[in-house]
C-alpha cells in the first residue's frame, strides 16, 4: 500500500510493482491510478478520512505486507484542515501516525514500513510545540521542516512504542528528484524550480528504485534512516526517544478529539 501513490515517486514505484506481478494499492484524491494498481481515493488531511481509509484497506486486505507513506504537500500560503491543524503536519505527520497504528493488525511481522521524506536534513526551528498549527507566524518551509521533523520521530519511537513488534521501519528522503514540486510552489519561483529540477534533479523512476530496494531487500534492524542511500546516524538529537515518546502521545491526543 502506499499513500501518495497517484503521481511522483508513489505512482513510479506503483506501477513498477505492479508490472512485477505484485498486488498494489495507492491511497490519493486523484481520480485514477497506475495501470494494474487499485486506487483507493481518500483526504488524509484529516482524522477521519484517514481513519475511513485505513478501514477499507483492513476491510479489502487481510493483509498488508508493506506500508509506503508517502503523501505530503507544499503550501505556499497556510491552510486549516477540518479538525483545526496546520495541512502540512496533518497530511504528512498526523496521517502517518494513524495509518500504522490502525493498520498494525494487517501487517505481519514481515512488513517494513517506509516514510518518505524527513530524515533530519531540513534546517528550521522544529516542532514548534505550543503552537503545530502555526497561528503565530506561518512560512511553507517553517510548516516543512515541523513536519518532516515529526514523521522521523515517529519513526524514532516506534520500536518503544511497540516493543513486541518485529516490522521494520525506515525512514527516507530521497533528496532532489523531478516530481513537480515546482506546481505546488507556484508562480515564477514553482517555474523556475521545475526547470532547475528537470536539468539537476533525479527522475522519479531512480527515485523509486531506492524505495523499491527497502522492499525486496528488507533491513535487518528496526530503524533504518537514509538520504539517497546514505545511510543516516540514528545517534542525532532529531531522533531522540524522549522526544518522540512525547510526539505518540501528541498525536494520541489529537486522534482521540
């Protein structure tokens, strides 16, 4: 299953499973997906569409065999989902947090789970902790870096979270790829960003190959974080324990209202 899965890396590597004879689900809002992949459209911008999508995927599947999180979005200008959040952080962290969680039933010991994006390489001030929905003072990149920052800790404080539980989870940026970021930008700074993007930039197809890699070749410990390969020390300060057992228990909060 992976989210995100209707266009750029998620679609890539999609379709490239899906040619290998596997069975593939994508979760996006758009109204189609890769030949031979099964789309399943939902908004994970917000608790109960997220909660809605997990549940057709534990009612179509038995079993999940590996989750790819790969939704996320850019936000020129600041946007308030349903249940009052930040878009970016509930799309790209609050999502991913209740996805595994309702879904840990499905996936076997198996399973890897793969977050795209992240992996303590964005500079900012963080979680801002008093204020995730940014009310104070909104930049796209301040809402980026608050995010990408919280999905690596939810990648950090799974294994204590679950400590009977063998999936393997990874965390992953594949750094500088030709996704049609740029659309998202917008205006002259998005044109400019495509254009840099097409002449420096990995094709989602290289891209995807990375990601496809996690899958068939599995890691054998249960955090594994890297940058375009690059393998990611896990002694960082951004994947400290104390700080993501207090992000679950965040993010418990915010589902359970």
């Amino acid at each position: 299953m992976i989210t995100g899965g209707t266009n750029g890396i998620g679609k890539a590597l999609a379709a490239r499973l899906a040619s290998e004879g596997h069975r593939v689900a994508v979760v996006g809002r758009s109204p189609t997906a890769p030949k031979g992949v099964e789309l399943i459209r939902g908004d994970l911008s917000t608790v109960a569409g997220t909660t809605a999508v997990a549940d057709e995927v534990a009612a179509r599947f038995d079993v999940v065999d590996h989750l790819v999180l790969g939704a996320g979005r850019f936000n020129p200008r600041r946007v308030v989902t349903a249940d009052d959040l930040e878009h970016t952080f509930a799309l790209h962290a609050v999502s991913r947090f209740l996805l595994v969680e309702r879904l840990l039933p499905a996936l076997p010991t198996t399973a890897v789970v793969v977050s795209v994006c992240g992996v303590a390489g964005l500079r900012g001030p963080g979680i801002q902790w008093n204020d995730l929905a940014l009310t104070s003072k909104y930049r796209p990149f301040r809402a980026v870096s608050q995010a990408a920052r919280a999905a690596d800790l939810l990648g950090a404080g799974f294994a204590d979270r679950h400590p009977n539980s063998a999936i393997r989870y990874v965390l992953h940026n594949p750094m500088f790829v030709n996704s049609g970021l740029g659309t998202q930008v917008g205006g002259l700074r998005g044109k400019a960003l495509d254009a840099v993007a097409r002449l420096f930039a990995r094709n989602v197809t290289d891209a995807a190959a990375q990601v496809h890699q996690f899958l068939t070749n599995p890691p054998t410990t249960p955090l594994t974080a890297s940058r375009a390969g690059t393998p990611i020390n896990l002694n960082r300060p951004e994947f400290d324990q104390t700080t993501a057992a207090h992000l679950y228990t965040v993010m418990d909060s915010i589902t359970a209202r």
